[in-house]
C-alpha cells in the first residue's frame, strides 16, 4: 500500500522539514504487524513528494501475538498488506508525529503555512458508502476529490465491481490539518481496525478531530465509522463532538437546532405519554425503547403496573439500565419493570398482553422490505389494544436550515415519509390487522409541511 504527499508550495522543501525526514535518507518504522517505509521520490524546490509504503505481513496477523480476531483479518489471505487502513494511521502518526501536532522546530512559522497537497492513495477500501461517501466525507473540508473504482478481477469482468478506490485529493490546507485529515478519515472509509478499540479510542478521534470534526457535516457517520459502528462508544464520541460543537459556536444555528430537536423529542414523548394514559392501559411495551427516556415517564405514573422496554440494541438497554439507576432500585419499583433485548422482525412471545405499545421514531430504521415481518409481529401476533407509533415528517425537513437537500434526520434512517405516505402505510395495517387509526402532528405545525414528526394511534377493534 502506497501513500504519496506531493506539495509545490515554494520552495517545495520545506515539506522535509515540516514532516521532520530528511529527503535523501530511507527510512522505516516498526508497526506492530511489519514496516512503513518512508522515502522521496521526488525533492525539488518546485515540487516534493514523500511516500509512505506500508509493508505488512499478513502472516504475522494471524500468528503473531497481534493476532486479530476479526474473521476476515483473521486469514492468511486478507486485503491488509493492500489497502489504506488503520495501519496506514498508525503509520502515519508514528512516522509524522511532531507534524501531525503542529510543531516544527527548525521552521516553527511553516507550521501556519497552508499549502497546495495533492494526495494519492493507491487503494482505499469504502465498503458500504463507496464513491459518494468518499466524497461526503472529504469534500466539505474543501479537498478536490478523484475516484477511479476497481473491478474485482480484470479477467472475469462479469464477478463486478469492489469496494475498492485509487483515490487523488487535492486541497491548500496546513500540513498537520491534511496528516490529521488522513489520520481519521482513511479508517473511518474503511470501517474496520487491526487492533481492539476500546475507550481510548474516543481520545485519539477527539484529538485528531480538533476543530474540525465537530463542525463536519458527516461528523455523525465519521465517528461511528471510526469506531467500527461500536454503539456506547460511539455516542459518548458523538456527544462530546456536540459540546465542543455548542462551546465553539455558540448561539448559531447548529446550537438552535439541537436545542429545537431536544425539545421536539421531549415533546413527542409527552404526548406518546399522554396518549397512552387517556387508552386506560395498565401494562406497557415501549418496542425500540433505546436509552429507555419514555420507560422513565411511565415509570413515575402510578397507572402503569407493568413497564416493559424491549429493544434490539443491548448497548441501548445497558445505557437504559444506568439511566434507570437499576442496580439501586427500590424493590418494588424494579418489580414493575422489565428489558430485554428483541428485534421486531421476528415473532416472539414475550410482546404479548399488554394494554399499550408504543413504538416512537423505530420504524425509519428498518428495512422497508421489513416492515411487513414487522407489521405482522405487532399488529397480528403481539396486538396490544393501543399502539402509539410515530415517525419523522419528512416534508419538514427543508425547514431544517443545516440540512442539505434530500438528506434525512439520522444517517440509520431507511426512510422518512411524508405525510401521505405514513397515512396509506398505517391506514393499510389498521385494516388488515382490525385495528381503528387517527393521526396527529408532533411538533409545532407548519401550514404547508405539516409538524416535524407524526403520530398514529391504534385502537383494537371496532
Ligand atoms: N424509542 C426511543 C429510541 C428511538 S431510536 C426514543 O424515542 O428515544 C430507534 C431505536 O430503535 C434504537 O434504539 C434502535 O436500537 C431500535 N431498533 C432499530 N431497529 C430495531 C429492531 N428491528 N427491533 C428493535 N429495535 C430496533
């Protein structure tokens, strides 16, 4: 895997003091799984580019005590020694560390210095985003941005495409802003890393974010991305990301439009809470209860005997347990509630015999091919008297000032419908299933788009 950095800033040089390698000298660096070695193959005063060639041993992965439990690093043929990757990180930080902290002893004034780059990255991996997110992730920190995708194998054209890019990004930036671009973003595309991440990962995100991740538009999906899609650590990333966010910038939008969706989603709940209060329900299944905020509501109306939280996520239960203060729970508290960890896709007997469900701002995340496993599991088999579900509006999003055209809400969105949609879909499964419908908005109303999320509310029978 080769990484070449080209500048023709004058007098081009200045990148072998910057980068703190001498131009005329070879050199390697020990990774924990084989060598980076950095070279020039070109130094002039018009232009200078360093490379960093990765040597990776793929055979030591699998032996070696660094040996990877992942199933596909796990095998003596991987796409490792090929590709840019969390080595390519590792590398990076250890070969250009004094760089990638913005100092530079012999010319400390270089370091404020933006410069043209031009980066390229003989193989990148973008598994589940390709192109497009290539472009998404790099392109709103200004860089120029040149994909050339990889067929699977020139001889059997028929096998398609891969996941694979060369890729040219050019961008007039300061050397510690491209070095620490590269440092996230390129694992982050890859979505994938040859070590346990654990906690200390968040730091090194963090750090190497500084003053730029925070504001970048896919910030969300960078971070989970980052953090190979672990749930806990990614949210405790992302909302560190959104306090630096509301200290740097406070009072812009950004800050008004989280404060406004905090509100929303309070809103939302109250009025699910309400609703279920006014059916008469006794006992409640709150179906895709993540960190179990509406669970706590329930929890403090005397109404409600039985509390049920289910959702498929168990870092969402483990958070909803903490929020709850389980451990410490008086007795008969804990003895009216229950988690566990379902999907609602598939059959199962513990939704059963309850009064109520609600099921608030789920049904965007799943597959529209799942939605009917999911209607039937609900509605056919489960049948609570009341269900209380609701859903983004999407024809309020162009409301949204910091979202761009056709994007949704959340990047696990699957879909986010209009109003018309919500209402054939539900009108659908209320008659299928015997079930009366009403819809309200959630949310202040506007008279044209409608209120920012919406409710349908079930009734059993007729
Ligand atoms: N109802 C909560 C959480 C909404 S976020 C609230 O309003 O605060 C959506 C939640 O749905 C997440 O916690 C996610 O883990 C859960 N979810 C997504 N797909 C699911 C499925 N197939 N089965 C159960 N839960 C699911």
């Amino acid at each position: 895997m080769l990484l070449q950095i080209t500048t023709t800033h004058k007098p081009a040089t200045d990148l072998g003091y910057l980068l703190h390698k001498h131009p005329d000298k070879f050199q390697s660096i020990d990774l924990s799984i084989g060598k980076g070695h950095i070279f020039y193959p070109e130094s002039s005063e018009n232009k200078t580019t360093v490379a960093i060639l990765l040597d990776i041993d793929p055979i030591d992965m699998v032996r070696g005590r660094n040996r990877s439990n992942n199933f596909s690093l796990g095998q003596y043929v991987n796409d490792r020694p090929y590709v840019a990757s969390s080595f390519m990180s590792v590398a990076l930080s250890k070969a250009f560390s004094t760089a990638m902290n913005g100092k530079c002893s012999n010319k400390p004034d270089l370091v404020e210095v933006k410069m043209p780059f031009e980066v390229n990255l003989s193989v990148l991996p973008a598994p589940k985003g390709g192109e497009n997110l290539i472009r998404r992730l790099f392109e709103p920190l200004g860089y120029y941005v040149e994909v050339e995708r990889h067929i699977l194998d020139e001889k059997f054209k028929d096998w398609g495409e891969s996941k694979y890019y060369t890729v040219k990004l050019s961008n007039t930036i300061t050397t510690q802003e491209l070095l620490q671009h590269l440092y996230v973003l390129i694992p982050a595309l890859d979505n994938d890393k040859h070590y346990y991440v654990s906690q200390n990962e968040i730091e090194k995100l963090l750090e190497k974010g500084k003053g730029w991740l925070s504001s970048h538009p896919e910030m969300e999906e960078i971070t989970r991305r980052y953090l190979i899609n672990l749930g806990s650590l990614s949210r405790q990333a992302i909302s560190r990301l959104n306090e630096e966010e509301g200290i740097e910038e406070e009072g812009t939008i950004s800050q008004e439009e989280k404060e406004r969706k905090e509100t929303l989603h309070q809103k939302r709940l109250k009025l699910v809470l309400e609703q279920i209060k006014k059916s008469g329900a006794e006992s409640v299944i709150d179906l895709g209860c993540g960190e179990g905020k509406l669970i706590r509501m329930l929890l403090k109306e005397k109404q409600f005997k039985r509390i049920t939280g289910t959702d498929v996520s168990y870092n969402e239960l483990t958070k909803a347990k903490d929020r709850l203060h389980w451990d410490e729970m008086a007795p008969r508290q804990k003895e009216r509630i229950s988690l566990f960890q379902g999907a609602l896709t598939y059959k199962d007997k513990r939704l059963e015999g309850y009064d109520a469900a609600a099921i608030v701002e789920v049904i965007e995340h799943l597959d529209e091919n799942r939605l009917k496993s999911f209607e039937r599991v609900v509605f056919e088999f489960a049948k609570p008297k009341t269900v209380v579900l609701t859903t983004p509006n999407g024809e309020y999003n162009v409301l949204y000032e910091n979202m761009e055209e056709n994007a949704m809400r959340h990047t696990d969105h699957r879909f986010e419908w209009t109003r018309k949609q919500f209402e054939k879909w539900a009108n659908k499964v209320a008659i299928n299933n015997n079930y009366k419908v009403e819809f309200l908005p959630v949310g202040e109303e506007d008279s044209k788009l409608g209120a920012p999320s919406q409710m349908a509310i079930f009734t059993y029978g007729n």
